[in-house]
C-alpha cells in the first residue's frame, strides 16, 4: 500500500544565516517498494551544522538544489522489503534525509548489529555517538590528532557531540582536556559531567588567546577544531612545538560569505606544526571497529553522550537554525511522531 511521505526540501538558498523561509515542506505519495527496493519507516533523523555548506556550495558533496530533499542521517525500521538483505521489522540507519519514509534500494543502507545497541545504547545512538559524530571525534583525535599521554587537548564547541566525545577520548588516552563553549552551562557539562580538566566559555572573555594561555599552561599539543575563524587562530598562537591542529569543521565560517580564513600561519613555520582536515566517510571502513571500541567505553561509563531530541518533523528547520545560536545541548534530533 503506497504511503504518504512529508519531507523538508530546499525552498531557496540561505544568505548568511539560514532562515525558515528556506526550507518547503512536502507531501508526496510514495509507491509501493520495487524489485529489490525496501520502505523505512523513519524513527529519528539529524539535523547536522555542516550541512549549512551543501545550502550554498559545493562540499566534499555537491551542493544541494531547490526542490532537492534535505540531508540527514535516519535512523528507522524497514516498514515493507523486496529485498533479501532486510526483513520488514529490522531497525535501519543512513542517510535518508529530513523526512517521514524513504524508499531505497538496499545501498548505504546498516542494519544496527542488534548485540551493540543495548541499553544504554539506544537506537539514536547510531546517529549520534555512534554515528558521525562521534566517529569524526574518535578517527580525528586518534588518527590526526596521535594523543601521547600528557598531552594538552583543546577542544572547540566542546559541549557539542563531536567536541564532547573528542575531550572524553583524550581523557581516556591520558591527556588533559580543555574545552572552549558558549555558555557557563555548557562549561559546567563538560567539566563536571564529561570530565574535561578545564573549559573557557568563550563569550564571557575579552581576550581568547590570553584565556588560552591561562587554561593551558604547558600550551597546546593538539587543537581539535569544530570552529575555525578568529578562535582557530587563537589557539594556533598556543601551540606548542610539533603541534597537530585537526580540523574538524569550521561552524562560525558556514554562514559567511567571505570566510575569515586563517591569519597566524607564520606560526606554523616557527613551531613546525602540522594541521589536517577529515572527511568522517573516509574511515567507513573502519567504522565498525571505532562503534565496539566507543560501545565498550559507554557501557562501562567511560564515555557519556547527551541527546537533545525534540518531536515532530514539523521543527527541523527551527532545530537546525538554532545550532548556530548555539541553542543545542547535545546532539540535536528530530524524534518523528
Ligand atoms: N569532518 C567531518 O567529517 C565532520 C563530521 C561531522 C561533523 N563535523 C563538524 O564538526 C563540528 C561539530 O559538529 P557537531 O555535530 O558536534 O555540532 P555542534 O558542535 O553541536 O555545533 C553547534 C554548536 O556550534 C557552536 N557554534 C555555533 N556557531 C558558532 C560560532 N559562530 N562560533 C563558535 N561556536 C559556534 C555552538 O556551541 P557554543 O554554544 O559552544 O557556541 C553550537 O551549539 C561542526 O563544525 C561539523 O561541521 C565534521
């Protein structure tokens, strides 16, 4: 029986910082699944601040088109299959967009390994901690970042789920973790729930980089970036010799125009420092390998997550716009009623 499917498209670009008159939502009825075509059923989806590039631009994905469905990450149960790989009932995850149901052929589609989403490991987990982000924190920290115990660890949006999971990964590797957030909540989360060693709440300091100084003494061995623009090159005035700066994303770039760019880099050449970006996607290979590592630090209490869930596919524009008002605690997703 065909269903009817809402779905958030894009109704024009954003100019600057987007607005809710940039998204359209729509009905449209979906046929029945074809030869080898399965229905899911969404439960939760992401609203993710990387996604603002492909709003405008070209990313490592081409830039979406008005009328063209908006990027998510879905987590849902196949509701009908014709394929032999799903059976109706099994909980799915990939990228399926902001939407109610999504018809597809089989390809990127997971099946959740049943025996690593228990309790405490809830299905959202699968894109949350145990999805992107929190893959993007573990294979940049580990992989870019190489933590030696002792090392100094900043960490930009810290309270947010890549930067919360990037600091709780550099305690558990023996190093001292400071985070840079916007609020003395977000700064009392992720000291005194996640155990970060120190935290700068950024909008309360006239000067970043003397904060910098002050909360890491023995400066910075590896900067983990979610930031980018003047606080990028604050820290790249801390570094310490042989520094490695990973750079994760670039939140407070996504709605410029004219990206600020990098002005410090004559530091690089005085401290000999290192800086790589990553594209999360480039590890999937190794994914699985990443979700039992992080699954067995959560289950022993080692690693903890915050979802920031609201219902309704009605709110994801609004959801999504917020992240750039830093309005999210957590991993911010829209629970489909
Ligand atoms: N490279 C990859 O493969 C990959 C994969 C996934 C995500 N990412 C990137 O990782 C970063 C973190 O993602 P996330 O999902 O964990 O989201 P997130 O950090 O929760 O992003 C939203 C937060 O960013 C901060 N923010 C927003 N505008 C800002 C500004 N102008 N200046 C400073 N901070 C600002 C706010 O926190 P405050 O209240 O602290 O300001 C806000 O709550 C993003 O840049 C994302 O694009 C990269």
């Amino acid at each position: 029986m065909s269903v009817i499917n809402r779905r958030w498209v894009l109704a024009s670009r954003p100019n600057g910082q987007p607005a809710l008159e940039n998204f359209r939502l729509e009905e449209q009825e979906l046929p029945d699944p074809g030869a080898h075509e399965i229905l899911i059923h969404a439960r939760y989806f992401s609203v993710d601040p990387g996604m603002r590039s492909r709003l405008s631009s070209d990313s490592y994905a081409a830039a979406l088109k008005e009328g063209e469905l908006i990027e998510g990450a879905m987590v849902g149960v196949v509701q009908a299959s014709n394929n032999e790989k799903f059976a109706a009932g099994d909980l799915v995850t990939g990228g399926f967009g902001w939407q109610e149901y999504a018809l597809s052929n089989g390809r990127g589609v997971a099946k959740l390994n049943a025996s690593l989403f228990q309790p405490p490991l809830t299905v959202t987990t699968a894109i949350g901690i145990l999805g992107i982000p929190g893959l993007t924190s573990y294979f940049g920290l580990l992989d870019l970042g190489k933590p030696q115990e002792g090392n100094t660890v900043l960490i930009s949006s810290a309270a947010g789920p890549v930067g919360a999971t990037a600091g709780q990964i550099a305690k558990l590797k023996g190093c001292r973790a400071v985070g840079i957030a916007g609020s003395q909540a977000k700064c009392d989360y992720v000291v005194k729930e996640l155990g970060f060693d120190a935290c700068i709440n950024y909008k309360e300091v006239d000067d970043l980089q003397a904060a910098i100084a002050e909360h890491c003494p023995d400066k910075v061995d590896i900067y983990f970036d979610n930031v980018g623009g003047e606080m990028l090159d604050a820290a790249i005035l801390n570094m310490n010799e042989k520094g490695r700066l990973i750079i994760s994303g670039a939140v407070s770039e996504y709605n410029k125009s004219e990206p600020r760019g990098i002005r410090n880099t004559l530091h690089f050449i005085t401290h000999r420092l290192r800086m790589e970006g990553l594209v999360v996607y480039d590890y999937f290979k190794r994914f699985p390998e990443a979700q039992a590592e992080m699954a067995g630090w959560i289950s022993t209490g080692r690693l903890k997550f915050t979802e920031d869930i609201s219902e309704g596919i009605e709110g994801a524009p609004a959801a999504f716009i917020g992240l750039f008002e830093g309005e999210n605690h957590g991993r911010r997703l829209i629970k489909v009623s």
